[in-house]
C-alpha cells in the first residue's frame, strides 16, 4: 500500500490568516476528482516524485474502495501563483485550467492510479473475479475466463451494465442471480467514494515544502533524495527540470540510468566531502543557492569527459550493462574538479578506466556503497590518485587477471557479464543475422541482446541431465540479436548452425574451434573451453588499460569465500515454493519462500516500505536502503542486491520450475550465528 499517511500522523500548522481559515477542510468523490486531474484543476507541483505504483498496488486500492475500506485523505495548496509543476504520469495531457489549480502534495499514487483505472490505461487493466470477489491485473488467463470483468467495463462512461448482467448469468456461477447484480453495483459506485481533503491556503512555496516532507516522511514514503529535491526545488523553483533535462540528454545516448536520484548522488557528493565521512544526501537541503550551481557545475561536467569515456574508449554503449553506477561517481567528481580547459594525461585516463574495470571485476560496489565511496573520493587528492584508488582495491604492484574458474557458475546476473560483452565488441564481433556490431542489438532495445549457444530446450531433454543453472552459465550466453536466436539458433544444437556463421565471427565471439564441444553430449566441455577462452580475452582488455607502474604477471580478481547460494523454483499440487539453498563453511541451509508473497514485499520495497516475508514457520526480513538496495536475511546470509535484481532472480528460478516432490526438505532451526553479507549477482556460484 502507498505509504502516504494520513495528517494526524504529522500535524499540520493550523492558523489564520488575515482571519481567513488557512487550512481548507472538504470531501470530494472519485468521479469528481478524476475530472478536475482531466481539466488541469489538479495538477503536480515541481516537489512531487514520479509515480511508482506497480499493477498490484493499483488492484489492492480498487478492492479498498470496493470493500469500503478507509483510502486516506488528500492534501492541496492553493495559491494565487502560478508554481513550478511536473507532468503527471496519467497517459494523457491535462487541459489548460479555466481556475487557478489546486497542487496535489500527498495522495499522487492514489490519484493516478485511479485516473488510469477510469480511464482504461494500458497499464491499469484491474479485473474483478464476480465469484471470488478478488481483484488483479489483466491477464491472458483472466480474458480467457468468463468470470473476470475489467473493471473499466463496469464504470467507464459507456458501461453496459444489462449486458455484463447477462453475459454472467451464462458463465456457470456459483453465485445467485441477485449476487451478481448487488456485487456490480457495489463495483460501480467506487466512482461515488469520497475522500477527505485538506487544503492549504496562502502558504508559502518553502512552507508547503517542508510541510510535503513532513508528512511525506512520516512513513517512509520518500527516499532522501525525494526530501532533499522537495526543498531544493523550493528554494530553486525549476531545478529539478534541470536535472531530468541532464538525465533525458544521456538517456538519448544509451546511458538512460543516470537519473535524477543518481544526479543528486552526484551533486552531494561533489559538495558535501568533509573531513573522512561523505554528508548525506539530506545536507543538500543546507547547502546555499551557490553552492548548489557549482556542485551541479562539476557534475554535469563529470558527465560530459566520463561518458565518453565508457562509450568511446571501453565500447559500453548502454547503462544496462553496468552491475553498478557506484562505480561512476568517484570518476565523475574527478573529472568535476578539473578547470574546464584542463588536459588529463593519456596515463591517468587509461589508469582510471582500469580502476573502474578493475572495481567493477571485484564487485567493489556491491555492497554498502557510502563507506566505499568515502575510501575512495578521498584517494582523489592523492599525489597519485590512479594508485592510490587501486590501493584501494589491493592492486599495488601486480595488475589483475581473470581466471577460467573466476566464471564458473556464473549467469547473467554477474558482473562478469559486462566483461563478456566488452571481450566481444573489442574483438569486432557482429550479429550473425545482419552483419552489424553487436552494438545496434543494445542501442534499439537499451538493454544487451543474447542467446544461449547451447538452447536451452535442447539442453533440458538431453540424457546428461544438465541442471538450469549449468543451462545458465555466463560461458552459454552469445551477445547476438533477437533475430539470430529466432532465425539461426533457434531450438538447434551449435553443431548445427554455426556452419552457417563464418570462422572469424566464431573467433570473435570466444567459440571454441573444437567442433566435439558443440554437441550437447559435449556440453559440459564446451563450458570449459570457453571459460578459458572469455577469460583470456577479458584479461587482454584489462590489459589494454594496465597502468605501467603494475607488472604483467597478473593475480586472479577476487572470489568470495566458501560459501554458495542457489534460489530454484518448485511447483506442483497448486502450490509454488521458491526454495532457497545455502551453505557456509560446510553447515547447509534451505529454506522455503512463497513467491507470491515475497512478490508483494518487492512490490512494497518499491515504494520504500520494508517487509517480513514468511520463510517456512518463521519471518525473514527485507529492508530497502536510500540508494534503493535491498537486503533479505535468509539463513547464514544478509542477501544483498537490486529491486530488478531480485525480481530477476525470482523469474529465472521458475523459469524451469521443478516438481515440488524434488524440492529440498526445509531446516527446521534457525541460523545461529549473524547473517553474513552475500551479493545476489554471486548467486548459483559454488566457491571453494
């Protein structure tokens, strides 16, 4: 549920001015509200955040309104200004206003949300199952079955309520002819619900700031750099266009991640370093106007020497293919600090594209990133930064190099993968479809595009019994186009296709030369084989980069300790299980997880709301961080990775879900001893 609280949470001033009450008190329903947001009545001021529902949110505030439960109240300003406002995710433009608008401050989920309902969005298709009562997303299953209605159909303004009536009595319900109708009728008048609404009259644009952050922080509901943007734009009326205008222009060239909450990391960090500790993001609100624009300075010209860096020199077309923009910051505030017509020396550039390699190879900022950053933001004052930030890593006289086994058991979740990409396009591989660099399949689609070279199907029918996370391998995955696995790969073994690719494209995509490996009885050589080829063609670009002070006789990139972690899917008899399976020094873990209810924690983590997720009898933490990182507390490990991470992680255990007759046996105690930090990117990897 949005974690917009009601105004007894956190009182509001209440006074008069000029003997006029300043705090409107009135209900309004849903219908009416709806077309006030459609006429321009309502609209969003600069300090409101972006809309973040997911389609389960939207479904449960449907089913509040249909249930009568209590939805909270809505606060306003209104002003005899014109302020500073944002678009309003709605999927439609608003009107211009015949009135002086009334600026939405708490209750913009809902709001949209409904708007989208009433208004058949595409992405707010809610159905409502007429015998069960339940309430959900549009499905291929639910258009299928008779029973579920959308709920647009029922209150929309060209809703046939005689015909739906009718269309129900024929789907076999079990439920009586006067049901029916009392349930729809109890669907249709969400439309007439009223909600309570506060408006603020004659307040000032900081005051209405700081009252948004009060009662927005009060549970949680905004991200500190939601505060701090709230009074900044305050203060600065139009900054926060600024920023989304910076974060349009990268997203255009391919680096769509560097958005606002990522620029103001950046801005607090090009101001707040003081003493051996980073300021929070919320000492922005402190800062003064000119602090602010040279900060903001620095970034954006951080940005214009660093991506082109990525793009020109290290061939990464897309922020899709970083496993963290951590990484990024301690280089964007280097370049920052440099006079605008300064020339860095071609040693210290390769030397700190090495250093980024070389973090990102390490996971450096996989986990807590701020204590990572302080170490090394104050290695950019060194005499010699380049060495100073590799001392960060433990590089001081031996460069790194990759090993064969640094890529067992690694899957697309690892940071390895941006490594396997780079080993491809420095080698001038191309799409054995249309000829063209790999890096057109990444530019039209903002993510990188590949296949298995060994198809999964035909892995997962072979006598050997090749288990998903062998299938999943990173040394099985080929960077080629949707096109190329459709139209040449498809469900054949490589034996039977690459024939038909040339041998130098073969080369360049690190495919061994032996043909025995690329039969499927084979497969388990041809992971071998190919791990030590991706290994070698990763340690040569790593090279490219070496500063010359580091010998040649490279150390392998660090691995994590004995320890392994796999989440696999079960389902069977109506039931799904996400089983979890740990192991730490020799003890085993195993756990089991209901994925629908660890899907709603997600779905609450979105918003910024943590969560206890049932594991077996017991409850298992899940908590969200300022920069969006979550950690769920399973067994021996404190379980650290991304929203998208994790959603990933769930969809690729049940991608081939096994039967629940195979799943492991739970343990029935719990871990005795404190949770050990373990990233989710190292999920699947056994480690000795």
């Amino acid at each position: 549920m949005e974690a917009e609280r009601l105004l007894a949470v956190q009182p509001l001033p209440h006074r008069t001015l000029g003997g006029t009450v300043a705090v409107e008190r009135t209900n309004r329903d849903v219908r009416t509200l709806i077309t006030q947001i459609a006429a321009g009545e309502i609209m969003l001021p600069e300090i409101q955040r972006g809309y973040v529902w997911k389609a389960s949110q939207v479904a449960r505030l449907i089913e509040s309104l249909y249930r009568g439960y209590p939805a909270g109240s809505l606060l306003f300003w209104k002003t005899g200004q014109l302020a500073e406002t944002r678009q309003a995710a709605i999927g439609a433009p608003q009107a211009v206003p015949n009135v002086m608008p009334l600026y939405l401050l708490d209750g913009q989920q809902r709001l949209t949300s409904l708007f989208r309902v009433l208004t058949d969005h595409p992405d707010a298709q809610v159905v409502f199952h007429i015998e069960t009562e339940a309430f959900q997303n549009q499905s291929a299953a639910t258009r299928r079955n008779r029973k579920w209605i959308k709920v647009y159909d029922v209150v929309g303004p060209d809703a046939d309520m005689f015909a739906i009536h009718g269309e129900l009595k024929g789907a076999g319900l079990a439920i009586p002819e006067p049901e029916i109708g009392r349930r729809l009728s109890a669907l249709q008048k969400i439309t007439q619900r009223d909600f309570h609404m506060e408006v603020l009259h004659e307040f000032g644009y900081e005051e209405v700031a700081d009252i948004f952050v009060r009662v927005n922080s009060g549970g949680r509901a905004l991200k500190t750099t939601d505060l701090a943007l709230a009074t900044l734009s305050a203060r600065t009326p139009g900054f926060l266009g600024q920023l989304e205008a910076e974060s349009a222009h990268w997203a255009e060239h391919g680096y769509g991640a560097l958005d606002v909450n990522f620029l103001i990391k950046a801005l607090t960090l090009s101001l707040s370093m003081t003493g051996t500790r980073l300021a929070s993001v919320a000492k922005l609100t402190t800062a003064s106007r000119e602090m602010v624009e040279s900060g903001w300075e620095k970034v954006q010209r951080g940005l214009t020497h660093v991506v082109p860096l990525l793009a020109e020199k290290l061939l990464i077309p897309t922020t899709a293919l970083l496993p963290s923009l951590a990484a990024l910051h301690p280089l964007i505030l280097y370049y920052g600090r440099q006079p605008r017509d300064s020339k860095i020396s071609k040693d210290v550039e390769s030397g700190l594209l090495y250093w980024f390699l070389a973090a990102t190879a390490r996971n450096r900022y996989g986990g807590s990133t701020d204590t990572t950053l302080t170490q090394d933001i104050r290695m950019l004052d060194a005499e010699d930064p380049v060495a100073a930030l590799l001392g960060n890593l433990g590089i001081r006289d031996r460069g790194i190099s990759v090993t064969a086994g640094d890529l067992a058991g690694r899957n697309h979740q690892s940071p390895y993968l941006m490594f396997s990409y780079l080993a491809a396009a420095h080698a001038g591989a191309t799409d054995w479809w249309d000829g063209g660099p790999i890096s057109e399949g990444v530019e039209k689609s903002g993510k990188p595009q590949y296949s298995l070279v060994h198809p999964a199907g035909k892995l997962r029918t072979h006598g050997s019994k090749y288990s998903s996370a062998e299938i999943n391998e990173l040394a099985n995955i080929v960077f080629v186009s949707e096109q190329t696995a459709k139209n040449i790969i498809g469900s054949r073994s490589p034996a039977a296709y690459m024939q038909s690719v040339g041998a130098s494209d073969r080369a360049a995509h690190a495919i061994p030369s032996d043909p025995a490996v690329l039969e499927s009885e084979r497969y388990r050589d041809f992971l071998v084989a190919r791990r030590v080829l991706l290994a070698e063609r990763i340690t040569a670009l790593l090279d490219q980069f070496r500063p010359g002070f580091l010998t040649g006789d490279g150390t392998a990139a660090e691995t994590t300790a004995s320890q392994s972690l796999v989440l696999a899917g079960y389902t069977g008899a109506g039931r799904s299980v996400l089983a979890a399976e740990a192991e730490l020094d020799g003890q085993r873990w195993v756990g089991w997880i209901n994925p629908t209810d660890f899907e709603a924690a997600l779905d609450a983590a979105a918003t910024g709301l943590a969560s206890d997720v049932p594991v077996g009898d017991e409850t298992a933490p899940l908590r969200i961080d300022d920069e969006g990182s979550m950690t769920f507390s399973l067994g021996p490990f404190a379980i650290r990775g991304s929203l998208d991470q994790w959603r990933t992680a769930v969809k690729d255990a049940f991608e081939d879900a096994q039967p629940l007759a195979h799943c492991p046996e739970p343990n029935d105690d719990q871990w005795a001893a404190e949770p050990v930090e373990f990233l989710l990117t190292n999920s699947g990897v056994q480690t000795p």
